[in-house]
C-alpha cells in the first residue's frame, strides 16, 4: 500500500502564461495565448503525482478566498485531498512570458497570512505527518512567515518518522540547512546550492562535493538539477542522469516535475538508479505539456527507458 503524501503549500499561486512570438523590453506586446492554472511549486507537484496516481495525496497549506474556486477545480479534477485554510484575499498570481522556448517569470509577493490561519494550517500539517507519511515542504514563503518555519517543522516532525523533502530556495533552505535536524531529501538547483554554499560550483565535482557536505550531516538524497544537462542524483551512489534535449510547449513546472518522480519512487521504494529514471522522465515529460500536468504513464515510462545514466561513484561498502 503506498504511503500518504502530503504537499505543504503556505504560498501558492495562480500562473498566467503569456504566450509570445518575441519579447523586448520597453514595447508593446500581442499575446498570441494566455492561459491560466492553479501552480505553485507545492500544487504543480501535488498535480503531477495525481496524474501518476502515486496514492492518497494531501494539500495542505493557504490560499485566499476569492480566487479559490481555479484550485478547488483543480483538486476535485484530480481527487487530491483539500486541507488547504481559506482566509480573506486573492491568491497572488505569478506571470509567465514564454517565448522562443524559453520562459521569463515574474513572480509576484504573496497573500500575508493571519496568525491564526497560519496555526490551524501547522496543526493540520502535524496532524497529517504520520508514520512512513512523505512530507513535501515546498515553495517561498509569504510576507510576515518567518523564514526558519521548514526548520522548525522538520525538527518537530522528524521524530513522526515520516520522510520529508525540502524544496526551497534562498533564506528558506539556509535556515534548514543551517540547523540540525534536516529533511531526507532536497532538490536544489545549481544556482540555490551556490547560493547557499555562498560561493560558485562551476565543475561537477564542486556539485559533488557541496552534496556530500549535506549527505554527512544526514540528508540521504541531495538532487542537484542541472537544466538541460541533467540531473546530479547524490544518495548511496553518486549518478548523473539526462535525456536528449525535448522541445518544449513550456518550461514552467519542469523542476517540480522532477520533484513529483523523486516522491513517486520514494514511496515506491525505488532505487537510486530508477528514482534517478522515473525523475528525469517526469522533467522532460513536463516539457511537453503546458499547465500542471503530465501525459499518460506509458509516455513517461518510455521516456525513463531513455534516460542515461552515468555512475560517477559507487556506494561505498
């Protein structure tokens, strides 16, 4: 029986994407197509696993009450279990301008929540974080959370035994990684990790390295995502997966694809090489399909078939 998964989401968003022949600055544009989803890292996640059907997956977290109707539709189209707070306001929405195949974000500050929206949300997160449960931190913070509140989760449900993964940027995942008790998995990119380290890690093995440093101090998986060249996947062994490049309809959500397959095969009991596989395949899936959303499983099961795998070290005895 899979294991429940529950997606933390304290601010999420509603994603408009524009779409563009060209884009200069200081002229008038035409869109040619505009769309608009329910996203977020945390909810594009959460929607990625439903299209798997990897289980019985929770959303957790706030979203503002007059525009709550584009995620409850979201939500009931793909059965996900809604435990979201309502409180009063809009959700922010975060602007997409893609063109040539490439994508310029302009992410928009979020709905500040009350006190006390903010601790019923806690409780049900606690709540929900039971034994063998996979927890999902996911996302910035709004205005007014302080940045230590992943740490201070993780420290207290830890001890739950349920497996947390942690993805987040900036004074976020400093604080985590700052602290003692720390997720079982993180998925940085090159430029967070560099962030964090608070220097460049221009060569593979300065990657290597930085994740190693977290690996000692107990993470178990540390996955650094490369963009078009890949994936570091840094758990027992050390692996480097890609796929031929797949022209995309658009690259939003791509790396909380990514996340989705490490969670999929974390509560299938995957190991590395096939977590390394079914995430890779997620990511490059995602490419093709605007919104939150994935193709059918054999799509992406023939993409993972695909994926090369470089073992850059072997787990040691």
């Amino acid at each position: 029986m899979n294991p429940d998964i529950v997606i933390v989401t304290l601010n999420p968003a509603i994603d408009q994407t524009i779409f563009l022949d060209a884009l200069t600055p200081g002229h008038v544009h035409r869109a040619k197509k505009v769309t608009l989803n329910a996203g977020g890292k945390g909810v594009n996640v959460a929607s990625c696993l439903a299209d798997w059907k990897a289980g019985s997956i929770t959303l957790a977290g706030v979203i503002g009450d007059d525009n709550r109707s584009i995620f409850e539709g979201l939500c009931g189209e793909k059965h996900l279990d809604d435990l979201m707070i309502r409180i009063p306001g809009e959700t922010r929405t975060n602007i997409k301008l893609v063109h040539d195949d490439e994508t310029t974000d302009i992410n928009l500050p979020g709905l500040p929540i009350p006190a006390e929206a903010l601790s019923a949300s806690l409780a049900i997160i606690k709540d929900c974080a039971k034994d063998n449960a996979i927890l999902l931190l996911a996302g910035s913070l709004p205005p007014g959370v302080a940045p230590t509140i992943y740490a201070e989760l993780i420290a207290q449900l830890r001890p739950t035994g349920a497996r947390i993964v942690l993805d987040t940027s900036g004074a976020p995942l400093a604080a985590v990684l700052g602290g003692d008790a720390m997720p079982a998995c993180i998925k940085p990119n090159r430029a967070e990790l560099e962030e964090f380290c608070g220097h460049a890690l221009p060569m593979q093995a300065d990657l290597i390295g930085a994740a190693q440093s977290l690996r000692a101090r107990g993470i178990e998986l540390v996955v650094i995502s490369l963009g078009a060249d890949g994936a570091l996947f840094v758990g027992e062994q050390t692996l480097h997966a890609s796929l031929p490049a797949i022209r995309a309809a658009s690259t939003v959500g791509a790396g909380d694809a990514m996340v989705a397959g490490i969670i999929a095969s974390l509560a299938a009991n995957a190991a590395l090489e096939s977590t390394a596989r079914l995430a890779t395949a997620f990511a490059a899936a995602k490419l093709g399909q605007a919104g939150p959303n994935l193709p059918a499983r054999d799509i992406i099961n023939s993409l993972a078939v695909q994926v090369k795998i470089k073992i850059l070290e072997e787990a040691k005895p």
